[in-house]
C-alpha cells in the first residue's frame, strides 16, 4: 500500500501458532489504523488466514456493544475484512449503546416515505430534526464520464469506459493523445497513499512531457497492445486477492448501472514503481510519440 508506518509482513498466518497469532491481532488492534491488514502476507489473499482476523475482529466489536441484536446488524459477515475500506473511528460503535440513538437496518426494512419532520422505515415513523444522506460516491471514473471528453474521432471516454475503464498504467488512455490521468484506474491509486500516489504520477507526467520537447513531439498517447496487456495484467492480479469477493466502489458496485471491474491495481506501490522506471528505460515503451 505504500504506507512505510507498518512495514511489509514476511509470514503467513498460519505460520505461527494459535496463542502468537492472538498476541499479534491484540498489538495490531491496539496500534488501530490499517495495522491488522499488515499482520500476516496471506490475509488479503487466503479466505482462511483471512477469516482468523475477521473472527477476532467481530469479537472485538461485539465486546464494545451492550445488545446482542444491535451487534449482529454491525458485525460484518458478507465479505472479507480488508476488502471494503476498514472502519476506523473513536467511539464509532459505542455510539449505539447511547439511549437516544436507535439503529435501523434499511437493508431489511426499506425507507419508505421521508417528509419535512422524519423518516418512515417500514410501518414505524422516526421524528428527526436534520438527516444526513451518505450516499456515496462514482470512485476513480466519475469525475472523468462526467466530463465530455471526446478525441479527435469524436469519441468520447464515457463511451470508450461503457463496459469498465481501461487505461494504461493508469496514466493514459489509448485514442486519447496528450490526455493524461492522475491516479487513473488501474494504478495504485485508492490502494496507496494518495499523496504518493499522486505525486509518482506528476513526475511520470513531467518525464514524459520533458522526452517530448526534447525531441520535438507534438503528442503522445498509449498503444493499444500495451494498454490491453497491462490492463490484463492488473486484472490478473487482483482476481488473484480476495479484494473481488465484496461489493464495494472499488468495483464499482455502489453505482447502480456501473459495470463491475475491480479499478484499482493491487500488486503493490513497490511492483507498479518498479514497472513504471523499466517502462521509462526501455524508451517509454507503450507510449506513442509523434511529431
């Protein structure tokens, strides 16, 4: 992920015994963060080693909750811990032990009618005084579809992206010369810390704009074999972890009539850095440039 605080894990879960994997599900539980997603290398990619973490997770979270009913609406059970963004909070779950707060599971029970003074959930009225709609957000192509972007054919990205994004590396978009894309899909992206993430981009971006004033291009874009072969690629990758297993906007699920295409690219920040340079060595290999 890029992220230096928690260092690379070296063993699997099941490399240790029961009592040591405890010990260190207790220390990553206490540091908080994304620290229980670096405690073992198979916890993303084994459904096994993963639900060892999960079961003490839910654990956990069930020792912060008074009523059992209310703990098994928040104890997440439909998809691998780490492949939906962790929860992390202060007080988050003792929230709901407070006597004014009610939790009411509109999977279950659906909205029915919202009217100036409250919210009707099924057959039961909730009087409110303000209501906060958390409705999510188009994740790594909606800002980019919502723009009418189109190439010198006439062709527009939202049409180009209708069955899922395809870029290469991430960076560019083969037909879209000197259209560049900062933490597009099919790089780190989300996976990564942003900041970082953002900033490879920009000196990828800069290098490439660099080689063509220096040899006098006046456009470069990305070649379409290159771009299926990486989007393959990432692809690969990502079916090989348990990140498919959930729905979540990773894949475009929270958007009705999205396609589902898992976006980002999981082989690591060191793996795409590394891709990156042997591509800027080898000449911009799967960059076009013309004068």
């Amino acid at each position: 992920f890029g992220i230096a605080k928690y260092g690379s894990p070296s063993v699997s879960a099941f490399e240790v015994s029961d009592e040591e994997r405890q010990r260190t599900y207790e220390a990553c539980w206490e540091m908080g963060g994304q620290a229980m997603l670096f405690a073992y290398n198979d916890l993303l990619k084994c459904a096994d080693a993963n639900e060892t973490a999960a079961r003490f997770v839910r654990q956990r979270i069930r020792e912060k909750l008074v009523e059992p009913a209310v703990a098994d609406l928040l104890v997440p059970t439909d998809h691998p811990i780490g492949a939906k963004r962790l929860c992390l909070d202060t007080d988050y779950y003792e929230t709901y032990n407070r006597d004014n707060v009610t939790l009411v599971c509109v999977k279950q029970t659906p909205i029915r009618r919202i009217d100036p003074g409250g919210v009707s959930v099924g057959d039961e009225r909730h009087p409110i005084d303000d209501l906060v709609l958390a409705t999510g957000f188009d994740a790594m192509t909606g800002a980019a579809r919502s723009i009418d972007i189109r190439n010198s054919d006439g062709l527009s990205l939202a049409d180009e992206w209708e069955s899922g994004p395809r870029s290469y590396l991430g960076l560019m978009v083969a037909g879209f010369p000197n259209m560049y894309l900062i933490t597009g899909p099919q790089s780190p992206s989300v996976k990564s810390q942003m900041i970082l993430a953002s900033e490879h981009h920009v000196d990828i971006i800069a290098g490439i704009v660099q080689t063509m004033r220096a040899e006098g291009h006046r456009s470069v874009e990305a070649v379409a074999e290159a771009q299926e072969e990486w989007v393959g690629h990432a692809n690969e990758v990502a079916d090989a972890t348990l990140y498919t297993k959930a729905s979540t906007w990773y894949n475009g699920a929270n958007v009705p009539g999205k396609p589902r295409v898992f976006m980002p690219y999981v082989g690591g920040v060191k793996a795409y850095r590394e891709a990156c340079e042997d591509v800027e060595h080898d000449g911009w290999r799967g960059f076009r440039f013309q004068h």
